[in-house]
C-alpha cells in the first residue's frame, strides 16, 4: 500500500498531504507514519495539518539513524 506514495514523489509542487483516516496508517504510530511519508514524498511541507519539522526529515532522510 506504501508503494502508492511513491507516485506522488513525481510531483515537485506537492507540498502539503492529508492521510488522516487513510488505511496506510493502520498498526503504525503517528510519528512512523510521518517518518514514513517524508521517506516516500520528500519535497513535502506538511503533513496531515503539522508543518513537517527538521528532526523528521533527518529520521526520514536516513541522517540520525545510528545516533
């Protein structure tokens, strides 16, 4: 179902998304599922209403693991 996502990583202008209720979210936490989208859609702002904070795109982005 995440492969899904990966689509919308094509459109550069996409910035703000809206998963609320969406099955993808089913048996994750809110900040997985937020780290997960960012993974898949990086070019993101915000995320179901919250401004996507700089900690997230590191988790996303790979950065802080290990840390």
């Amino acid at each position: 179902m995440w492969s899904e996502l990966d689509k919308l990583a094509g459109l550069p202008n996409l910035r703000d998304v809206l998963f609320i209720g969406n099955p993808i979210y089913d048996d994750m936490s809110r900040e997985a599922a937020r780290i997960e989208v960012l993974r898949r859609i990086p070019q993101v702002a915000k995320i179901d209403g919250d401004m996507v904070k700089p900690a997230e795109r590191e988790l996303a982005s790979g950065v802080a693991e290990g840390s």
